[in-house]
C-alpha cells in the first residue's frame, strides 16, 4: 500500500502536552456550542413543521433524516476520496477543513429563506441537508483534533469537555428556538413555516462570521495523520463495531430527543403544549451537558480529592442554570421593563420548584453511577447505557409523570455516549485517525433512520409509548460496546 507521510509535525503524546494547546482546545470549543444549539432546532422544526404541512409523525421525522443523512453521505464522500486520493485532513489541515465546513452550512441556512417564502417542505429538507454535509465536514475535523490535543488516555475526558460545551448549546436552544418560532417570529394568518426565514439567516450570517475568523487565526497543525490511500481504518475490529455503536448511539438520542415534545404533549403522559414541551426539551439536552462536564472530570487525570469537589460543584451549579434558564419569561422580553422581567423571573423560579425537585433524584443517580465507572471510558459507557435501556423500559410500561421524568432524565446517562465511543473507537489507530472519524461520522446516520421507524412505529400501532422500543435496543448495543466491543482493537496493527 503506497503511504506518503504528512510533512506536518506530529508530538509525542506526553501527559503535559495538553497544556500547550490550551488556547486551541478552547478556540475549538465554540464550535461544538454552535452546532449544538444548531442542531437542536430540529427538535423544534418537527412539529412546527408537522402542523404548518399536516404531516404524519413519519413525514416530520424526515427532517432528521435529511439533516442526519447528510452527515452519511459527506463522511461517505471523504471516505472514499481518502481511500482513492488519500486523507483530506492530511492534505488541508484541520483548521481549513473547519473553514470549508463553516461555509457550506452558511450555505444550507440561507436556503432556508427561499424554503419559507415559497412554503416548501421539500424545499426545507434540501436546506437542512446542505446544512448538515457542512457539519459532517466540522466533525470530521473537530472530534479528532480535540482528541490529539494531549495524551491519548485522557482523549475521552477533552471530549467530553468539549461535548459539554455543545450540550450549553443544546440546552438553551430549545428555549430561545421555542420561544422564536413559536411566539416571536410566528406572525398572525402567515404560514407556520414562515417563522424558520430569520433565525436560520442569522446562523448563515455567524457561519460566514466563524469561517471567516477560523480561516485568520493560528492552530497548531499537529497528528494530521498520513496521506495514504486505502481502507486500512476497517482493518480495525473494534473500529467497525465502534461505527456501529455510534448509529445506535446517536439514532437512539436523536429518537428521544425528537419525540419529547410530542410525548408530553400526550394525554396520558403529560398533557403540555408545544411551547411548554419545548422546555423540558431543555432540560433533556441541559442533561448531557451536566453528565459530560461531569465525565471530562470523572475521566481525566484530576486529583481524586478535586475529582470529588468537581463531580459535586459541576451537576449542582448546571442544575441552578437549567432551572433559571427554563425559568425565563421568554415572552416578557417584548415588552416589560428590566425591572418587571427579572421580578417575574423571579416569581417563575420559585414556583419551578414543583418541577425541578423531581429532578434531582436522577442527578444523584448519575453522581453515583460516575462512581461505579471509575474513571474508565468503557466501563461507565456500560454502566450509562443500561441505565437509559432501563429508563425507557420504565417509560415504555408506565404512563404519567413517572414515563415523563424517565424520558427527560435520559439526557443524563446517554451524555457521555458520543465522546467515550468516539474516543475508545479512535485508540490505537495511529495516523488514521482522520480516516476513523470520517466512519464514525458517516455512522451519524443513525440519527436520519431510527427516528423515522420510531415514528413509523408510532404511526402503525397508534402508539408512541410503544415505539421508544427503537432507542432501547440501540443503547443496548451500546451498551455491548463499552463492555466488550472497544475491546477488540489492535489486532490487525501489524498487520
């Protein structure tokens, strides 16, 4: 197999060399905020969209299958341009690989205007995909270079850091998505969809901002791996079973994820409306982002005692911070008086209470479960994706506020999911690091098919209870990886 090795330095993974890319790792992090709060804005495309185009639960699903699909076919397209030309990344550079990726999905976000104006579901797919072959290009980038930002063992706790800036994204977005397609820039006898034109202009306007900045700053090019062409990543076992765990770990989030607000909004369950929902979509994304601020401490290489205070100071200060955010009175920012907002803020707060004590119990669950994993990436994915099999069996044969509070609680231990599965499936792949991610990202597809036979589900058996069947057994291959499938690596490293 002809190799031609990267001109670029690559440093010995040693365990002061996070130190010296601190100012990139954190340059890094905003864009995994930015996609976050991006990406959760489907959640609240989809009944938005099914009630402006009176779709059925399948059809609204196909807006994650356009958006998730797209990260399949551009990972598909890097992949077969690395075996047939040799890796990208390799070639471009990291940071020039954000750049390009920025650019295409200022592309997507600004056709969401001509979607809006000519009342195109259709129309609203296309963007959304274009927008996510831009995001399959910054993953691709982004995930591998946060983990080659100091040593390899402690790859899991940068990502999950990193990870936990994209939930900060994930969790306030539901609440300022909600409130402005449902209430701000929803206008009186127009088209529903037409409330999407101005908030994705914006995100056009900060992805050509962003690229912009990226493409003038400094980054260190560091492990850009090897210009080699071939399919040498698949020689890996635990590298093709990681693929794997990520299609079911992502189409299992993304199926709950999706289906929140219309489960709430059951009858049976809950009884909310959509604009009330859309916060409790909040507090299941607010709940990755506590679980991975958590796992960057629980796996790094932290004092024990520090652990300890971290691991308590972090969950108790993020639930203050999702109980304030869902707390906010969106709707009195039109027209009050500073005054007037932060008194009925305040009033919103106390009377959250009822709500958010329910809460902590699973936040001392997740404490607890941190403490079982001990520090090690496969055990604690284990041990967090049998916990949510058993949550969704719960909400499955159960009805209420207990089939409420188990799907929203899910956030908590499907958190350290992506980055622990990513990391361990990135172990012992040298130089081809890029080549991996490129499949893992391509297993993002997970996310454009399980929630639509989720919903198919739904559809068929008129019972969407039923139908979180779907998420339980991807978490439970998950759950396989963690405990044995990581495993199987390095057997063909010498081959």
């Amino acid at each position: 197999m002809a190799s031609i090795t990267s001109t670029h330095p690559v440093p010995s993974s040693t365990s002061g060399a996070g130190a010296n890319y601190r100012g990139s790792f954190a340059i890094m992090t905003s864009l995994f905020f930015l996609w976050g709060f991006m990406t959760v804005f489907n959640d609240i495309l989809i009944p938005r969209f099914k009630e402006a185009f009176t779709l059925t639960y399948f059809q609204a699903m196909l807006v994650q299958f356009a958006f998730f699909g797209a990260y399949f076919v551009g990972s598909l397209i890097y992949f077969l341009i690395s075996i047939t030309t040799g890796d990208p990344i390799a070639k471009l550079g990291y940071k020039n690989g954000v750049v390009i990726g920025l650019l295409i999905s200022a592309t997507g976000s600004a056709l969401f205007w001509p979607a809006a104006v000519a009342m195109s579901y259709p129309m609203f797919l296309i963007a959304l995909f274009v927008v996510g072959l831009g995001f399959a290009m910054l993953q691709i980038a982004a995930n591998p270079y946060v983990t080659i930002l100091g040593p390899e063992k402690t790859a899991s706790s940068r990502l999950n850091l990193a990870q936990g800036f994209n939930s900060i994204g994930t969790t306030i977005g539901p609440i300022i998505g909600g409130f402005l397609i449902y209430q701000y820039f929803a206008k009186t006898g127009a088209h529903g969809a037409d409330s999407v034109k101005l908030p994705y202009l914006a995100f056009s306007i900060v992805f050509v901002i962003l690229a912009v900045i990226f493409f003038f700053i400094r980054l260190p090019h560091i492990g850009e791996g090897q210009i080699e062409r071939g399919a040498g990543a698949l020689k890996y076992p635990h590298v093709v079973l990681g693929v794997i765990a990520i299609f079911m770990y992502v189409g299992g989030e993304v199926s709950v994820g999706s289906a929140i607000i219309n489960f709430l909004g059951q009858p049976g369950v809950a009884g909310l409306d959509a604009v009330e929902a859309s916060k409790y979509v909040s507090l299941y994304w607010g709940g990755l982002m506590i679980g991975r601020f958590m796992g960057a401490v629980e796996l790094s290489e932290m004092k024990k005692r520090n652990k300890q205070i971290m691991l308590i100071a972090i969950p108790l200060l993020a639930y203050l911070l999702l109980w304030a955010a869902k707390s906010c009175p969106m709707e009195a920012l039109q027209s009050k008086s500073f005054s007037e907002i932060f008194a009925q803020w305040g009033e919103q707060f106390r009377a959250n209470w009822q709500v958010f004590k329910l809460y902590l119990p699973f936040i001392g669950l997740c404490w607890t479960l941190f403490q079982f994993g001990k520090g090690r990436a496969g055990r604690t994915l284990t041990i967090f994706s049998l916990t949510v099999v058993a949550l969704l069996l719960v909400a499955i044969l159960m009805g209420g506020k207990l089939a409420m509070w188990c799907i929203v609680a899910i956030g908590l231990f499907t958190s350290i999911g992506w980055s622990n599965t990513f990391s361990l499936a990135l172990e012992g792949t040298g130089g081809l690091k890029s080549q991996v991610s490129s499949l893992l990202v391509m297993a993002i597809l997970g996310g454009a098919i399980l929630p639509p036979v989720q919903g198919y589900i739904a559809d068929v058996t008129k019972n969407l209870q039923l139908s979180f069947i779907v998420p339980l057994i991807a978490y439970a291959y998950v759950a396989f990886y963690g405990a044995m499938g990581h495993r199987m690596r390095r057997k063909a490293q010498n081959s």
